[in-house]
C-alpha cells in the first residue's frame, strides 16, 4: 500500500499519547500539582520520541480546529523547537521534502525512519524548509537559534548525510540565513553563528579581540611554560574542517555577492594555501586543492586590476598579513598536515624572508592563476595597472627630486613590492603575451608616454625594453592596423624609435631599428593589401564575452553554481545587447540542457535568460521549449517537462501582444495536443508494467510476512480507505496503457489558458474553440479521481477564456469572434452538471465560480459601453456657436481667466 501524507503518516498510538500528555500537562482546569506532574510527563514522551515520528504527529494536531487553543498553543511551540533535538534540523528537511506537493508520487514509509541517503529534492521544498529553519521562534533570540541549529546544518555541510544534503544545507544558510539583512550581516547572529567560526580558523587574526584565546591550543597548562615552542592557534583537523565547509557554502551557492562577502576576509590565506609550494599529495587534497576552488571561484567573477592587488601585495605572505598586531604563519607538519602556531622560538623571524626560487614559483602560480580564470580584457587591465605602478617610480630620473603630494594612507610600495610587480610582469609577457594588447588604446598610450618621458630626460634602459617589448607585441599582434593608431601618437612612436636607433644604448638601439622597419613595411604591405575589413571593436569584445560565458556554463562539475551563474550573466548582456555573436541556436540548446539539471536556483536563470532570449528571438527560444516540453522521443521525466512548461509560460507571458502569428500558433496547437492527448507512448508503457510488476511482487511478499507491526494493525478502516483513494489518485496520474501523464495534461491546459489571457487575439478563433470543446469534453467524460486535477484545469481554462472576452471589451479592441448565445448556454449546463455531480469538492466550487462569471458577463455584454450613455447636453448648431461648459474664451477660442468672489 503506498504511503500516505503527513496526516496517515502519524499512527494513532502516537497522537494519542501525545494529546493524552498535552492535557494533563496544559489543560486549565487541572490543579497545579496535575499540571507540574502533566508537563513533566509530556516533557519525557517528547524527549523519547523520535523527531521522525513527532514530526507528522504533530503537524496533524495543530491543524486548525483539531484541538482546542490552549492545547495546540504548547504542540505548536514544541514543533518548532524540534530542529534543536539531535538530528532534528535533518528530520526537519526531510520532513518537509517528503510532504511538499512537489513531491507528490515519490513517498516513504513511515515505518523506515530517517532516510539514509538524502532526501528527494524540490526547489519549492527547499524554499519552505529553508524558510522554517531561519524563522527564529517568538520565544527565542536569534542568537541562541542560530548556534543551536549551526552544530547539525555543519554536520550535514560535511557530507555525513550524503552531497544532496549536503548542498542543501548549504543553501539553506546561504540563502536563508545570510542572504537575510537582519541575520547575515557582519556581526549580526547568523553571521557569527556560520560565517565567523569559519573564517577565523582560517585567519586567526580575525578572532574576537575579547577572547583571543578562545579557541587556541593551550600549551599554558604544564607546570613550565617553553617559550621556545612554537604555539598552536588552530589545529590542522580544524583548519582542514572550516576550509571544506567553506568551500562548500561558496560553491553550493549561486549569488556571486555572497561569494564576495564570504572570501574577502581570507583572501590573503586562500591564496597562500593555493600557491603551497610541492605539497605532498594528503596536503593537496585537503588544504591546496579546496584553496584553489575557491580562489579560482572568486577570480573568474570578480577578476580585475582591484581583486588581484592583494595577492601581489602579499605575494610571499605565510599566513598573518603585514601590519597584523600578532604574527602568525602557516606551518606544514607530520605526514601533510596544515596548522597554523604563532612563531615565538629564539629562530623565528619577522617579516618577509626573500627566497628567490618561492618569488620566482609563487609569481608563475599567480599568473597561472590569473590566465586560466580571468578573461582577456581583464588579464590585460591587470597587466595595465601593474605596468602604470610599476613605471611610476622607474620613469623618474635618479637627480630629479619630487614632493610626494600622495595622501597619507596611500604609502609608497617598497623596493620588494616593486620587485613583486616586475616579476608578475615579466611572467605575463612571457605566458600569455596575446591577451596582453586587447586595450590596444591605453597600452599604446602607457607606451607614448614613456617616450615622451625619456625624450625629456633619458630613462633607464631595462624600463624601455620592457616598453619595446610592450610595442613589439603591439605591432605583431594578428589584427593590429597602423590606421589604428592616433595620427600624434604614432609620430611620437617613429621618431622616439629612429631617436633609439640613433642613439649609443646597445641595449634598446638595435630593437627600436628593428621595430621601426617592421612598423614601416608592415604599414606598406597592409596599404598593397585589399583585404575586407576586420571585425569591430564591439564585435571582438562581444566574441570574448561569449567565449568566456561559454566556458563558465559548459564547465560541467569544474565550474560551481557561482561560477554557472555569473557565466549566464554573461549571456544576458549579450542578448540584451542583440549582440551578432550570437549563435542563438546553440544559446537555446546550452539553456535547455542547464535546465535539465537538478539545481533549481540555476533553473531560474535559465528561465529568466530564456524570456530575454525570446524577446529578441521568439521562434528559435519557443521551438526548443516546444520539444522539450512535448518530448516526443521519451526521454525527460514528468519533473523535467514540467520545469519547461513553466519557463514556456514565463515566456508567453513575456511576449504579450507580440505572441501572435505563427509562434502563437505553434505553441497553441502543441499544448492542445498534450491537453487531449490520449495516444500511445511505447516507452512509458513499458517502464509502467516494469514498475506493475515489481509493485505486485512487493505486496504479495508483505501479504505473505506473519510478522506484521503493530502500529499497523492499529490504523483505522476510514484511514486505509483514505489511504487507498491517495494511493489511486497517485497511481492514476502516471496513467494507463502508455497514455500521457496526466500532470502534463493538466499543465499544458493551465498554459494555454495564461496563453488566452496574454493575447487571446493572436491565438485566433479556430484554436480558441477548440480549447473550449476539449474542456467540455474533459468535464463531461474523464470522471475518475485521479483526474481530478485535470477537471479544475479545464474548468479555469474556461474562465481564462471568458475573462480575455471581458478584458478585450474594456478595452475597445475588436477580435472578430466571441461567444455566442447557444454556445455559453451549453458550456453554462455542463459546468452546472458538474457543480452538481463532480466527486472533487474543488472542481465543484470551481464550476460554480465559472458560471457565475458567465452570468456576469452575458449582463455585462447586454449593457451598453459607458462611453456612450452620456446625458444629452448642448452641442454646435449650423451657424450658431454654443459654449456648453460657460468658460470665457477669446477671439482665438482660448479660455479667459476668471474672476470669482470668494468670501
């Protein structure tokens, strides 16, 4: 028998004892001592019983007139304590999930406890659990709810209850909790309850300056202290604990914003663990490879000149940043194990120890870095800004005095900080010189002004190599035009480069004549040459943006929801921009196959991107929603067609008055054909005597098993036959014989009538009425429980209809059909028959409703349009000019001003 909702799912015995508790406990008219003894009493039974089993239990009481106030007050209460018990924040979930209407079909018996293995997973089941869980109770403070639930949601960040859950979790406290102004900001308690055990483990300096010690390893207790040991802060089991939750969070979670928020604080120590240099492979997997997610996370959304600089800045960092009031370091031990002590031997040192080997191996990793996650436009800002701070103190003459006229809090960077930025520098030309000239305008312009610098005062030679270079690469690169170049600042780089020729510099002369040949013939052979024209600068910037946004979506698991998310991000500026990069085929494809996933929040992107897409392209969008929603192969679940229903309907309602002609067409008679389909669907048939026969196997072996549970004896006649109706209901949507499903049926007639209301016109009046007659027909022969939500579908189909003819009226606008006489007095004895006769107390009402606004609107139709029932008033005669409203006017018909006396 299959199991039944959360009323069937609680036993009596349970409610029971629970209601029998509850009323020695909290009834009024018992005497204190009934009551203290009561309460204790109840206190013990709820603290016996399994969150799983109280759940359902009391999720059944506490519906409205089941019990009296002053007993369904305390249930209420204890449910929503219940997430504080042990394992009750997962009983809580899985609760919900298992009771969602999104899950309808997918059951679990209750008799099988917690489920071992996750959950199974909605969006919309999500939502509601998430908002149970960061809903603090009136009788708590949020501080004391947030720390009580933190233990078990970490527990299932972990992956203890498996990687569904474990994403669950995580969305949970994303979007619930820090995703709330009141409880994720800095300080508040979700923050302090989530993100700040994380992020200090990770930079000790962090920790609340009241306790410092909180959560340090005491080394204090023995009898003498050794000042010569290093001191442990954070132990490398913790470190490794907070780096995966951290991960996790991030990467489970699709606001780019709260990847922001959640990294800047150990950006400094994400980068100095991803940039360990020859890790062993145990350090690898649980410290350097969770580091480089989220460090490669975080650069391929925020990547530009600003996010790069602290990295530079603390190219060499071990742990503790500059200007931090206790040092602290990174310390690699034992068999690969990371921890972070404080340095307080007579050997440790202060400061930044230059190693040559580490400069050279931590610059190569940032630019690998950089290269791999950033774009090309932003490599080349990266380099840009390095390049100006780096040329800032070289382009200075060493006899030339300057007043440094910076603000106070701008210091100068350090020799070793110039040392830093030249050595990135240099590995940038060296890795990646093509994407260095994407700016060709302010490179070439960084260029100039060097020359004209060192026209004024001669410069270092090893600061004009670099800027020779940086020309070379400008000249050579593939879609370089001399005509490119401002007519003033190619006459500053020709004669600076016959000046550099000219000039005793064996460093730079002989590179400035080569250059100046190449930048003369190269000009003399584009001028011989008749070659269409290149591709514009919008056109090239557009191609790498689409470049970028592909890679981002179709990364596949390397690429998290962040990273998915900021890539489709990409895509709507392009489709906003009617970019003509865009392969808009291969666009709907990529969005169909994201919307295939299982990550809901992704879902709704896509979604959103879809309707865009559809504004500019309606037809190529709608036909790849149109296949998918049909699926004429077989090949999606119900759950998948029904995620591309909804984007279809978001995307007709997107059209409006522009969903007409042959897309409205098209889209119409596929939904009418899903509606009224009762063809034969062989793989569906297949996989239903398939899932028969395994379903016969299962109950004859139950009828056969002696051993029977006593709470199951106990379940009541009424609540077997409700839960035999449920288990038919359910059954029957799935549908016999290899018919369609009967909740895309009902689905494809709950578009078409949104579909009706968004432009009944442009559906015409063919389509329009065979809508109505497949509704009737629907009502009058498909009687069966298990269609019962077809039935109502079908009846607001109608009224959707009636509701477009009333809308269409107000407004004036003529569609050249309607709805005759002969026809509303038939759809009008139908629904009466059905509100009459109908075995759904809802389809009944529904019918009722509907033929109430038929009524209303044949009155309505009779009635004559208000304009026209104006009284009769004084209009123009031939020959005789009436003024009707008495305002003065004067010889050009303008209205006078007026004297009035007012008292």
């Amino acid at each position: 028998m299959a199991s039944s909702s959360s009323s069937s799912a609680a036993h009596p015995k349970i409610l029971e004892e629970i209601v029998e508790a509850g009323k020695k406990a909290f009834d009024p008219k018992n005497d204190t001592s009934t009551q203290a003894s009561g309460l204790q009493a109840y206190g013990k039974l709820i603290e016996r019983t399994p969150v799983w089993k109280l759940l359902p239990a009391l999720n059944t009481l506490i519906k409205p007139s089941v019990l009296p106030q002053w007993l369904r007050d305390p249930l209420v209460q204890t449910l929503t304590l219940l997430p504080l018990r042990p394992t009750g924040v997962r009983g809580t979930m899985e609760f919900v999930f298992s009771v969602h209407p999104s899950n309808v079909g997918i059951t679990q018996d209750a008799k099988a406890g917690p489920q071992k293995q996750g959950a199974s997973i909605t969006h919309e089941g999500v939502a509601v659990a998430t908002k149970l869980l960061s809903s603090v109770p009136a009788s708590m403070t949020a501080e004391a709810w947030f720390e009580g639930i933190s233990g078990q949601l970490f527990e299932l960040i972990d992956g203890t209850a498996g990687p569904e859950l474990a994403k669950t979790a995580s969305q949970i406290v994303g979007y619930g909790v820090l995703g709330n102004k009141q409880y994720g900001a800095p300080g508040s308690p979700g923050w302090n309850a989530f993100v700040q055990p994380l992020v200090q483990d990770i930079n000790p300096t962090l920790r609340s300056m009241g306790s410092p010690d909180s959560t340090a390893i005491k080394q204090e207790n023995e009898e003498i202290v050794d000042l010569s040991r290093d001191r442990v802060l954070v132990t490398s089991q913790s470190l490794k604990t907070s780096l995966q939750r951290l991960m996790t969070l991030v990467m489970s979670n699709s606001s780019p914003g709260l990847c922001r928020r959640l990294l800047r604080l150990v950006l400094v120590q994400i980068w100095v663990l991803a940039s360990w240099q020859n890790p062993p492979p145990s350090t690898e997997e649980n410290f350097v490879k969770p580091a480089r997610a989220l460090l490669q996370a975080y650069l391929r959304i925020f990547g530009n000149s600003e996010s790069v600089s602290p990295f530079v800045r603390n190219l060499l960092c071990r742990g503790a940043t500059e200007g931090s009031k206790e040092p602290w370091e990174y310390r690699l031990k034992g068999k690969g194990d990371i921890e972070i002590i404080e340095p307080r031997g007579l050997d440790s040192t202060s400061g930044i120890e230059l190693n040559w080997n580490e400069l050279e191996g931590k610059a190569a990793k940032l630019v690998e870095f950089i290269t791999t996650s950033c774009s090309v436009t932003e490599v080349s800002s990266i380099f840009l800004s390095l390049l100006k701070r780096w040329i800032k103190p070289a382009d200075k003459p060493n006899d030339e005095i300057k007043i440094d006229l910076r603000p106070q809090d701008e210091k100068a960077d350090s020799p070793l900080q110039n040392l830093f930025q030249v050595t990135i520098l240099q590995k940038l030309m060296d890795k990646a010189p093509e994407k260095l000239v994407s700016q060709f305008d302010q490179l070439l312009e960084l260029v100039c002004e060097v020359l004209t610098a060192d026209t004024q005062s001669r410069l270092a030679d090893d600061l004009l190599a670099v800027v020779l270079s940086l020309l070379n690469l400008v000249i050579t690169a593939p879609t370089f035009q001399k005509s490119h170049i401002k007519p003033e600042e190619l006459k500053i780089v020709e004669n600076s480069l016959e000046r550099l020729s000219n000039q005793d510099r064996p460093q730079l002369s002989p590179t400035a004549r080569n250059l100046a040949l190449l930048l003369k013939y190269r000009d003399e052979m584009e001028q011989d040459d008749v070659s269409a024209s290149g591709p514009s600068t919008r056109q090239i910037e557009d191609q790498r943006t689409y470049k970028l946004a592909m890679e981002y979506v179709t990364g596949g698991d390397d690429n998290p929801a962040p990273i998915v998310s900021e890539g489709l991000n990409l895509l709507s500026g392009l489709i906003l921009k009617d970019s003509p990069i865009l392969d808009i085929p291969a666009v709907a494809v990529l969005l169909s196959t994201l919307l295939e996933n299982n990550d809901d929040y992704i879902n709704l992107r896509v979604i959103k991107v879809y309707t865009q897409l559809a504004n500019k392209h309606p037809k190529s969008a709608v036909q790849e929603l149109l296949d998918h929603y049909l699926d004429p192969q077989e090949k999606s679940t119900t759950d998948i067609r029904l995620r591309f229903g909804e984007a279809l309907l978001q995307v007709i309602q997107r059209l409006g008055e522009t969903f007409t002609g042959d897309v409205a067409r098209q889209v119409s008679e596929t939904l009418l054909s899903i509606a009224g389909r009762r063809g034969y669907r062989a793989k569906t048939m297949a996989k239903q005597a398939r899932d028969e026969k395994l379903r016969k196997l299962k109950k004859k072996k139950e009828d056969e098993d002696d051993d029977m549970d006593l709470d199951e004896e106990e379940v009541t006649e009424e609540e077997r036959a409700t839960n035999d109706i449920l288990a038919q209901i359910l059954q029957g949507w799935e549908s016999k014989r290899g018919a369609e499903d009967v909740r895309i049926r009902t689905s494809a007639l709950s578009i078409f009538g949104a579909a009706i209301e968004t432009n009944i016109g442009g559906i015409g009046p063919t389509l329009i009425s065979g809508s109505v007659d497949l509704c009737i027909n629907i009502l009058a022969m498909e009687r069966e429980m298990e269609t019962a939500i077809l039935r109502r579908a079908a009846i607001l189909n109608v009224l959707s209809f009636v509701r477009a003819l009333d809308a269409a009226k107000e407004s004036g606008r003529k569609l050249g059909f309607g709805l005759t006489d002969e026809s509303r007095e038939d759809i009008v004895r139908t629904l009466q028959y059905v509100a009459q006769t109908d075995n759904d107390g809802l389809v009944q009402q529904h019918a009722k409703d509907v033929v109430e606004s038929l009524e209303n609107w044949q009155m309505a139709s009779i009635l004559p349009p208000q304009e026209s029932t104006s009284s009769p008033g004084l209009t123009q005669l031939a020959g005789l000019y009436v003024n009707p409203s008495g305002t003065l006017v004067d010889a050009a018909g303008k209205p006078r001003p007026r004297i009035e006396e007012v008292e």
